[in-house]
C-alpha cells in the first residue's frame, strides 16, 4: 500500500473516532446509512465490473489495441472519446482499464479521450441529469465536457 492510501485510510480512522467521541449515536446512523448505500451499489459496481471482464475477453486489449492502431490518430480519439460518452465506468474501474488497454499498446492520446469522457459526459446519466438540472444545462455540460475531454487528450499526447 502507498503513503498516499496509508494516509487516506489514518485520516479517515482519525476523523471517525473524533466523530464517535463527538456524538456516538450519529456516527453509528452514519455507519448504518453508509453500509446500506455500500451493499445498494454493489450489484452495480459487480455488474460493471462483470461487464468489462466479459468485454475483455470477448474482445482482448491486444486487438483492441491493433485496431486503434490502424486508424488515424484523430479517428482513433473521437471514436474512443464517443465510446467513453455512451458508456457508465466508474473512475476506480476506468483507469486500470485503461492501463490495460495502454500497456497492450493502445496509443495515449485515444487512451485519455477515452477515459476523460468515461469520467465527464454521460449519455446514460442524461436523463437524470435533465430532470436535476434542465435540459439546456445537461447538454452545454456534457457538449463542454466532450471538447474538453478532447483537448486534454490531444494536450497528454504532447506532453506524454
């Protein structure tokens, strides 16, 4: 385990004792609320999980890498971008997949638009995102989040 994760995890022991001390009987509803949340999303988090394993079987790194390969390297980023727009991931889950597809030899810059729109425009969540915020500002925020999803991967390219 990293410094970073030990520290994480110490801060997070500390904060929740103070909170005990404080005032035992929220913590424990705190405790409680969270755990249900947790066990809520763990069929997700499984399913997507399950998902991906299948998808990368189905069609391994290798090959995906081979095929991105071949195209252009803006093909190949506005494609993988669109990809990251249809598809749900979360971050914990994008980024080793994304490692992955770049150690089989996907190129960086179709890799981070990739990952960046995984992370930023979500077709999927557009509807709830329209009825929380309207539809004006869903699509402004996730049209933004595109462009930006694409200049921070034509910029890692440069810098990587």
């Amino acid at each position: 385990m990293d410094v970073f994760t030990m520290a994480i995890w110490v801060g997070t022991l500390i904060f929740l004792a103070f909170s005990f001390v404080k005032n035992k009987e929220r913590t424990k509803k705190a405790l409680k609320m969270a755990l249900g949340m947790g066990k809520g999303m763990a069929l997700s988090i499984f399913s997507i999980i399950f998902a991906i394993g299948l998808i990368l079987t189905l069609l391994p790194p290798d090959k995906i890498a081979s095929f991105v390969s071949k195209q252009s390297v803006l093909l190949a980023t506005v494609v993988s971008a669109l990809i990251g727009t249809i598809t749900l991931v979360p971050a914990f889950i994008a980024f080793p997949l994304v490692g992955t597809l770049v150690n089989a030899g996907v190129g960086v810059v179709p890799a981070v638009s990739f990952l960046t729109t995984l992370t930023m425009v979500g077709i999927v969540t557009f509807p709830l995102e329209k009825k929380e915020f309207g539809a004006k500002f869903t699509a402004v925020r996730n049209g933004f989040s595109f462009l930006f999803a694409i200049f921070i991967a034509l910029v890692m390219g440069v810098i990587i």
